[in-house]
C-alpha cells in the first residue's frame, strides 16, 4: 500500500498490503473523467482509494453524482482467435461516491451501476454493479477498519479475467492494529475473496480464496517506514472433486514511504509456498514455491504530470485447475495540459503460469483525453489495443482486440 507521509496520526500508519488480490492493482488519479470504460475507471480510481490512509475528503461530508453514456466500437468482443466478432457496445451508467470524515472515523463508498447495450449480438448484453465501502475508526494507540469490495460484472479484464463471463466477485477486508512503540505498528489483515460464475462451463472455478496476514513496521529517519509481513493463504473450490483446494504461506519484507519529496514507494518482496490436495483419481499432490512480490511508485515530477507504475506477483485461483502463478504490471501516466484539458496512458502487462504449464499473457495500451465543460459536462475518449496469448498442450491460440469509444458525463 502507498502511504502518505506527514503530521496527520492518521498518516503515519504502516498499512496493510495492497489486499485487493489480483483485480484492482493498477492505480490512478482519483478524478471524475471516466478514461476507460466505466468498469475499468472505476477499478482503478478504488484501487488508489484503498491505498490512502489519511481521510478521504478535506470536507466533513463530500458527495458526487455522475450520469452518462459511452459509445465503444469492439474488433473482438470475445477476445477469440480468428474468426473475431466485432460489435457497437452503447453503456448508460450512473455513479454515486460518498465520503465523509471526522476526527476519528471516516466513511469512503463508491456505487457504480451501467448497462452495456451491443447493438447486433443482443444475448451478451448485461447490466454490471460496483460497489466499494470503507468506514475506518483512528483512536490513540488503536486502528481499525472494514473495506468491501463488490463486482457483478461480466467484462474481460485481464490474465485473471480473460473471459467474457457473468460473475461476482466479493472481496471482504477487515484489518485491526495497534502502536506498540514510537513509530512502530503492528496488524493483523485479511482479503477474503468469493469469486462465483453463473455459466456452466466456468462454475468449476467458483471458489473462495483467502489471504490473512501479519504486518509489523517501524519507521525510520528520513521518511520511511521498514516492515515485515506474512501469513496463510488458501483456496477453496467449490468441485473439490474435480478441482482440490490450495493451502501455504507466505512471508516477505520491504519498506514504503517517500523515498524523495515527489516520489511515494512501497515495496515487498519474499516468498511462497503452496501445496495441493490429492489431485482427483490419483494420491498425487502439487507442491510449489515462488517469489511473492509487489511494488508501487507514485511520483508527480511537477504539477501537470502524474506518473504511477504497479506490479505484482502472486498465487491466484487457477482457471480449471488448482492455482496460477500471476505478474500484474502496469503503467499509468496523466498529463494535464489545463485545469479542463487532460491527456491519459494507461499500460498493462500481465502473464500467468498455470500448475499444469499452461501460459498466457493479456497485454493492453490505451490513450486517451478527456475536456471539461463549465466545470460539469465531461467529454472524453480513447483507443485500446489488446493482445492475448495462450500456450496450451493443444497448441497456441492468439487474440487480437481493438476498441475505439467516446463518451459524455455529467457531474453534480
């Protein structure tokens, strides 16, 4: 997690990881123009909100509304090998944030709801709701706080994702701790991860992934903080007799903090280490080490540009098998050319290692801008290339994707 250093108690807290697993890990400058598709702005503007710990508003009470609607032109809304099939997709959407904060509790929450409309493969079209919650309680020498993460969703999103699949997918955060010495903390955290597909061929992978955890951190002169954390993971299906579950642990160290006046870090690297149920029809099980890592670089080199750079690697649900080892990176940079005018890009690199070897990569780029008018009408629009590889026993298979989209919002 990305902390912020400064006199605020509120500031100075060693944080959790960033637990939201393995879908919001890309970040991005909180700001109401909606850059990407709906779903995906609304990822990435979570994922930098869970990495705050000061309040989430300088004002006791902030509330937003937004409306608006999107036009995307898809090359391949499956993401399937050729032959590829390509769709005008029409999103109406409204979005609902609230904070509020005192001066010792805080609530941050975030509904977004839209509906996609494809104009010619009518049977995929699909509603999708979003909602982040968090209330989080300061006291003197104790901390404390809940987060939920809720997606019901059906879009492609990456390596973890890569499927057009009706889903849910809730993540439950709870995460206690205390000052045990000058500038030291300890905490216990957890992501509590349920994951359900409501197609047929993807239930095989419904499960519940866990990952609880102890961090202790001590900060040091010159605006660091060092750390060390660690603990249990697991993963439970729900075919066991078909898919068996996944126990291990993990450990790692690292440090966060500003390493120079512009430039915000947190960095953790260790390893993991995972161990199978017997594999069905057989008393075989899978046992498998590797390094768990994560690093976070937020730097604003002036007040015009915004650069922040992600990556993480981790042991995730596997896609009909028991698990995936999984490297998220990307790459978000915003320039601002006026206080209404802005330009965005917005890179993303994944690849995954499935336990029986399967391996596939997702890669995307996108550009994109956004105009504000008179201070309440958000204009903007962007093109994504995606790309798409999978190794398999059968062979490989290659996708190729390319959207084109344009849309308004209203705020007030």
């Amino acid at each position: 997690m990305i902390l912020h250093r400064g006199a605020d108690r509120r500031r100075i807290r060693s944080g959790g990881p960033l637990v939201l697993g393995t879908l919001l890990l890309a970040v991005i400058r909180a700001t109401p123009a909606l850059a990407q598709d709906p779903g995906l702005s609304w990822s990435d503007d979570v994922s930098h909100r869970i990495e705050r710990t000061g309040p989430p508003s300088p004002l006791p009470v902030d509330l937003q509304f937004f409306v608006g609607e999107r036009y995307t032109h898809d090359s391949n809304i499956f993401l399937s090998p050729k032959p590829t099939t390509s769709d005008s997709i029409l999103t109406s959407f409204g979005r609902v944030k609230l904070q509020y904060a005192d001066t010792a509790v805080d609530i941050d929450s975030d509904l977004l709801a839209d509906y996609n409309s494809f104009l010619q493969n009518h049977s995929v079209s699909a509603d999708e709701e979003r909602l982040y919650g968090r209330i989080r309680y300061t006291g003197s020498e104790v901390f404390a706080e809940l987060g939920e993460v809720f997606r019901r969703e059906s879009s492609p999103l990456d390596v973890v994702f890569p499927d057009r699949s009706r889903r849910t997918v809730s993540d439950t955060l709870p995460r206690i701790g205390l000052d045990w010495q000058k500038g030291g903390t300890i905490d216990a955290s957890a992501d509590i991860q349920d994951t359900q597909f409501q197609q047929q061929a993807f239930r095989i992978m419904n499960n519940l992934e866990s990952r609880i955890l102890l961090t202790v951190a001590q900060e040091i002169e010159g605006g660091m903080t060092l750390l060390l954390d660690g603990g249990y993971q697991s993963i439970h299906y729900a075919s066991v007799s078909t898919v068996p579950d996944v126990e291990g642990y993990f450990a790692r160290a690292g440090g966060h903090g500003e390493l120079l006046p512009t430039v915000t870090v947190d960095a953790r690297v260790g390893v993991t280490s995972v161990t199978t149920q017997t594999l069905p029809g057989t008393t075989d099980r899978i046992r498998h080490s590797t390094v768990d890592a994560e690093a976070h670089i937020r730097t604003e080199p002036n007040d015009r540009i915004t650069l922040y750079a992600d990556y993480t690697r981790r042991i995730v649900f596997g896609l009909g098998e028991p698990f995936q080892t999984v490297d998220l990176a990307d790459l978000i940079a915003e320039y601002a050319v006026d206080p209404d005018f802005k330009i965005r890009v917005r890179g993303q690199a994944d690849r995954s290692h499935g336990s029986s070897g399967e391996l596939r990569s997702y890669r995307q780029i996108s550009l994109g801008a956004s105009y504000t008018i008179l201070g309440t009408m958000i204009l903007d629009g962007d093109v994504t290339f995606r790309r798409g590889r999978s190794q398999q026993l059968a062979g490989q298979e290659n996708f190729d994707d390319t959207l084109v989209s344009a849309g308004v919002a209203i705020t007030f």
